[in-house]
C-alpha cells in the first residue's frame, strides 16, 4: 500500500512542539492512493533516518511518497508555515527516553540537569591544560549564510557569552553535533526560549530566542536535525541566533571554532581546549565582576568624577571608550574601576 503526504510546496518533517503561544500547526492530509512511479532523490535519503525499517520514502516535487501502511507512519508529523514557506521533518526514535542510560560525554559530565545551564561550576583552572576534541561531523546552525550582529565579550555592562547570527522569524536552526538534549527552556530576561544539547564530543551548545523549540527534553538528536526556529523571544532587540559553545559549563568563543562568513570548522576536526587560550576571556570576566560605576548626575563631570574616586580622565576615557570631550548625559554609568 502506498501513501502520500500531499504537501503545498516543497517541505522538511518538523518535530512535535512543545506548547507555545503561537497556533499549533495544521496536521498533514494523508490520502490512499492504489500506484504511482516515483523518482529518486538523493537529497532526502539524510531525512528518512527513524523510518521503520523496510518502509520506502521519496520526495517528488512537492509530493512525500511513503510505501506503508497508515499505522506505521510516525508517530508526529507536524507542519511549520512561516510567510507562505511549508517545513516538515520526521520525529526520531527516542533513543534515550531517561537519563539512566550511558552518554557518551558522561566520562566528562557527572550531571545531568534539565534546569540549570551550567550545573556544574567547574573552574578553569581545575581544567586540564589541554583537552582535544573531535569536531568531526559539524553541521552549520543555519541553512543559508546571514551576519554576525553581535560577538562574544564585552558589551556594555556585561559579558556577551555568544555569538548572535542575523535570522528571521521561523528559519530552520539545526544542531552542530549528535547528542542528546538537555534542556528546553524559557529565560523570558535572557534566552528566551532555547534549546540546550549536550554533543557526544564532549561540548554543550546553546540556540538561543528561538520562536519556537521542535525537539523534547532527554531526546537524541543528530547533527543537521532541525531543533527549533529562529525568533526574536527573550532579552533580544531583533531577531537573531545566539549561538553558544561550552565545556563543563566554560563559555568558549564560538568564533575560534566556526567561521560564520563560509558557515564551516574555523579549525581541524582535532581542536584542543586549553586554559590559556580557550578562555583567556575569563581575566575580562573577572575584571569585569569587579568593576565600579558612578551614575551620572546633575553637573557631574569627568574631572570631577576621577577626583571623586581617585583616578585620572584618562582612565575614565579608556575604561568607557570614550573621548575627553564627550557629553555626560544624566544617569549614564561611568565605569570608575
């Protein structure tokens, strides 16, 4: 018995959402039809991953074609319209439905929590000095190259511990690596929604202000699957990625390891962690931790303020990367430390 998908244009299978403020999507109109040849297609072969086995599927035109009977499709098939742009993807099994099953980054993880981005608070320098890891496998988070808006350090009065990629409002965002997710969440003062999956290399990335997450808690999840859409949720001015890598809850600099104009490895499938390099931003960090701000007020100036607190224009000026003779402006925050 052969089925078909009939689908408005061409699409991908998407995973079953969890609830959301957005409408849930419309299911998919599965029809009987007695025969019909279908072509090969070698590009959807990566999608079909999870079918039952001995179960065929091709992608013509706008057409999915499954040669099966109804009860053995899968279990979710869910449809995303964004602006008129039809996604599908096929859910995988769940391979690992609990946490009492092996990681293979459990030699380096001694928890697993769904809650807590960085449960572990391991220091650096409890770290050894150089740890390899297998980049083997990388898969860009997006499917079409855009713009870095924001990079990793310092911005402002805090630490921008991502990289933000320019995406629109429901673009496909894909996972790096094979792993298995650990958290999907909700930062309404920071992430936004988000997703969290730890990789079998050892690293943990984050995909932050999605729109909309498309995978589960505990789930497996392979490289180049779909984990959610690009959105524009959380503490964000537009809509964009924020991409993070991580290991054992250290923020690594995403741009050392990817190249976001070209979308590939910056460096060799062999990259080595090591405490200077990796993370020399953590003396920024600390420096950061331990500075002090004056609010500007009514007829404050910056000789004014260096006297006040024991320093110089000069410091003020390189601090707060501005010039001597730049304008205060009442309730700005001065960096005197």
């Amino acid at each position: 018995m052969l089925w078909v998908a009939t689908l408005p244009i061409t699409c991908v299978w998407a995973r079953k959402p969890k609830p959301a403020p957005e409408p849930e999507p419309e299911p998919v109109v599965v029809e009987e039809v007695d025969t019909l040849e279908v072509e090969e297609n070698d590009d959807f072969e990566s999608l079909t991953e999870g079918l039952p086995a001995g179960v065929l599927s091709r992608l013509m035109g706008d057409t999915l074609f499954v040669s099966c009977g109804k009860d053995e499709l899968p279990r979710f098939l869910v449809v995303m319209t964004e602006d008129g742009e039809c996604q599908y993807r096929l859910m995988p099994d769940m391979l690992w439905g609990d946490t009492s099953n092996v990681h293979p980054a459990d030699s380096i993880y001694a928890v697993w929590m769904n809650t807590r981005v960085n449960p572990y608070q391991t220091p650096v320098d409890s770290l050894k000095d150089s740890i390899p890891v297998n980049l083997n496998g990388f898969v860009y988070p997006l499917k079409n190259l855009t713009y870095v808006t924001s990079k990793f350090g310092f911005r402002r009065y805090r630490f921008h511990y991502g990289t933000d990629v320019k995406v629109q409002v429901g673009d496909s965002l894909r996972a790096s690596w094979d792993g298995q997710v650990r958290i999907v969440g909700w930062d309404p003062r920071g992430y936004g929604y988000y997703v969290l999956i730890r990789h079998d290399n050892g690293l943990e990335t984050i995909y932050g202000h999605l729109s909309r997450p498309l995978v589960e808690e505990n789930e497996r999840i392979y490289a180049g699957e779909i984990l959610g859409l690009g959105g524009n949720t959380g503490r964000s001015t537009g809509s964009h990625l924020h991409y993070e890598i991580r290991y054992l809850g250290n923020a690594i600099n995403p741009e050392t390891i990817v190249d976001f104009e070209k979308g590939t490895l910056r460096v060799s499938e062999d990259y080595v962690i090591t405490k200077k390099g990796t993370f020399k931003h953590n003396e920024e960090v600390k420096q950061l931790k331990q500075a002090q701000y004056h609010k500007v007020r009514q007829g404050d100036t910056l000789s004014g303020i260096a006297k006040r607190y024991h320093t110089s224009v000069r410091t003020l000026c390189k601090l707060n990367k501005i010039k001597e003779t730049s304008i205060l402006r009442l309730g700005q925050k001065i960096r005197v430390r």
